[in-house]
C-alpha cells in the first residue's frame, strides 16, 4: 500500500507540473496539487511501519493532515473564486469538501486530545 501510494504522489507530482509547465493549471491549482501529493506521502510514510503506531505518532500524523487539507481546501477555494475558466470547474466544491474533511478531522482530534 505504501509503494502504491509513494507511485501515485510522484505520478501526480510530474502530471501537475507538466501541466502547470504547458499553462493548463493555475499557480494555487499546483499548490493545492502539491499539499494533496504531500498528505499521500505522509499517510504512506505512516502506514509503512508493520507494527502499531505510538499515540504522539497517530496524533502527529492527524494534525499534518488536518493541515495539509486545510491548506489544500483552501487553495483550491481560491483557485475557483479567481480563475472561473480553470481546468477544473468543479474545484471550488472539491475546495468546500477538504474543509468539511479538514474540520472533521480537527473534531476528531480534539476528542482524542480530550479523552
């Protein structure tokens, strides 16, 4: 599963920079690009290990992706605000969805911080 994911963040890396390269993808696209490819590298890192992972770990991981796609959803939101003839037209509700994801994530946390 780790090699999968590793292939398919390096894949995405070279198709959104290829694409960014030809004037196809906006500046905050590829940035929202990147932070998605950074959140598969990070889960890949994680699921690596064979063994459980320490709790400071789990929670370590839950915030860099709370993060990532925060950052992502935002860019995203930005991107479909301010470039309506983009590649994708539907990248502002794609934006909407990482932050709803992002805040059930951050709950999620807090519970278990909390608990």
């Amino acid at each position: 599963m780790a090699t999968f994911l590793i292939v398919q963040a390096i894949r995405q890396l070279v198709l959104v920079n290829g694409q960014a390269a030809a004037k196809t993808e906006s500046r905050s696209g590829q940035v929202a690009a990147w932070m998605t490819i950074t959140l598969t590298l990070i889960v890949a890192a994680l699921l690596y290990p064979s063994g459980p992972l320490a709790y400071k770990t789990t929670l370590g991981g839950l915030f860099l992706v709370f993060a990532g796609v925060m950052g992502s959803g935002i860019a995203m939101i930005y991107d479909g605000m301010n470039n309506k003839a983009g590649p994708e037209k539907n990248r502002l509700w794609f934006g909407i969805a990482h932050l709803l994801f992002a805040m059930l994530v951050f709950a999620f946390l807090l519970y278990s911080m909390s608990a």
